[in-house]
C-alpha cells in the first residue's frame, strides 16, 4: 500500500510554543489529507480537511487559529499547534488518500506532550 | 458526518478461535467500506476493505463480508493469533467531501 510520513513521532513542548507536524505522502500526490486527534482509548477526530493549495476545512468545533493547517504541496500537509497548553496533548493523525474513491493510508502518529 | 456504529465494543477470543465484529452505516453515497487496524502508540493501518458490488472479500485470514440491504458490513479474523490483538476501526465515507467516519472501534483481546 501507500506509504504516509508523519514527523516527529514524539514531541514534548513547553505551554505556550508552537509545534508543527509534517505529513507527508511518499509514493503517491495527495490533494487532499486529513488531520485527526485520537485521545486514549477512543476514535479518530476528525479536525481538518487539508486541500492543495487553498484553505483548510475544518470541523466544528476545532479552533482554527490554534490548528494552523498548511498544504503547501501535493506531497506535504503540515499542522501547527499554536500556543500549546496540556490540554492540547493528545495523538495526532493525518491521513492521505491517492484519489477520490481510494483508499486512505495514515501516518504513524504524532504524540505531543504539553508541559 | 454521518454515523458508524461499531459492535461489540470489546471482545475476548482464544487463539485459534474466530473473532467477529459488526459496523453498520447510514447512508452513503460512495462505495468503499473499509476495516484498520490499529496497535498501542501506531496510526490505523488499512487491513481489508470492500466494495458493494461484492458480498464478501477474504484476504489471507480476513474477511469482510457486506450487506447492503442491512447498511452493515463486518470483519471475520479466522484462527486468531495473540498478535492480532489491537483495535479495530471500521469507517464509511460520507456525502460531503468524501471524508471517512469512523466507528468507536472494536477492541479486540486475543488468549493463548
């Protein structure tokens, strides 16, 4: 299957910085990548929708200015989580899909620890 | 997004046996169901999925079967090992975007 890159797999940062996570799809262009929060023992969260070139979509409820979402490239979809607080530690996924109809392929996860 | 309901929510089988879990969707307009698998610390990894214009696809000791009168579709673990312990997600993919909802997951426990 596809292969989608997600780094770093671990951050711990202090409250109040910023920290970006990169997605990357290695084997295939991606128009559209998705971001998700998966707390302990639970489901996926959809937060984001990252389209190519244009403005995040994001789902209810999820602040926009704190998920910085940038999807610069067919290949690369970043998220930045601005001004960090504990309650922002969480697991963070994003996933890719090669077309429309097609399979989604997700990254290894991102665990990000506030302090 | 539209709703996926998962069931049993957890499930105990010994090795050897077969573990059966359940999802069921509302409408959709699209026609790709899929089942991941996802271990402690990992992303979900695609593990099997199917297409409507089949009732059943078996990869290895996985099958999911598909009914689409019901809206329901499920994954059958044949001979479960101990390292098929891990959660299981099943998802549909909505009207609007395209996005995937994905159930609550199915944790899955295998015994020696």
């Amino acid at each position: 299957g596809a292969v989608v890159s997600q780094h770093p797999s671990r951050v711990i940062c202090k409250s109040g910085t910023s920290v970006k996570i990169e997605c990357r799809s290695l084997d295939f262009q991606a128009t559209t990548m998705f971001w998700y929060r998966q707390f302990p023992k639970q489901s996926l969260m959809l937060m984001a929708t990252s389209n190519e070139g244009s403005k995040a979509t994001y789902e209810q409820g999820v602040e926009k200015d704190k998920f910085l979402i940038n999807h610069a490239s067919l290949t690369l979809s970043t998220l930045t989580v601005t001004s960090a607080h504990p309650e922002d530690s969480s697991f963070y996924i994003c996933s890719a899909k090669p077309g429309v109809n097609t399979e989604a392929f997700f990254g290894q996860g991102t665990r990000l620890t506030v302090v | 997004q539209q709703q996926v309901k998962q069931s049993p929510q957890s499930l105990i089988v010994q090795k050897g046996g077969i573990s059966i879990i359940n999802c069921a969707y509302e409408n959709t307009a699209f026609d790709y169901f899929p089942w991941y698998q996802q271990f402690p610390g990992k992303g979900p990894a695609l593990l099997i999925a199917i297409r409507p214009d089949v009732s059943e696809k078996k990869e290895g000791r996985f099958t999911i079967s598909f009914n689409k009168s019901a809206k329901q579709f499920s994954l059958h673990i044949m001979d479960s090992q101990p390292g098929d312990s891990a959660t299981y997600f099943c998802a549909a993919p909505g009207p609007v975007d395209n996005r995937l909802a994905f159930g609550k997951g199915n944790q899955v426990v295998v015994i020696p």
